[in-house]
C-alpha cells in the first residue's frame, strides 16, 4: 500500500470508528513495547460503548503516523 492509501484507510477507520465520539480522557501506559511508555485517549461513542485510541508514530515523524483502535 503506498503513502496515499495508507493515509486514506486510516482517515476511514477514524471516520468509521471516532466520528461522533467525545475524548473523555488522556491515558498513559508505561508498558509499551520496548518499555517504552505510550499515550492516547479514550472515546466515548453516543452508544455509551467507550474505545481506548492510541497515537503511535516516532518522534521524528517519519511517518504518517498510526491510531491503534482498541475495541472492547
């Protein structure tokens, strides 16, 4: 998948799966892979049903960047 797409799939699962939503919070986890810590949010959906979003991209920004989704 080139750049373009890539960037286009993520932008609809965020469509599909955020859209809508609230963030009710920021959340910190020190147990990242590598022992890093990692940071996101919660979201809360006009379901009630709330989803745990997780921003991973490296400092440098080398890369369009990535929300991990977590579904409950």
């Amino acid at each position: 998948m080139n750049d373009n797409a890539y960037v286009q799939a993520q932008a609809m699962t965020i469509a599909q799966q955020l859209v809508g939503g609230t963030i009710t919070q920021a959340v910190v986890a020190a147990d990242g892979e590598y022992g890093d810590a990692n940071f996101g949010f919660e979201v809360r959906l006009p379901s009630g049903e709330t989803k745990t979003v997780w921003v991973l991209s490296d400092p440098e920004g080398n890369g369009a960047g990535f929300l991990e989704i977590e579904m409950p």
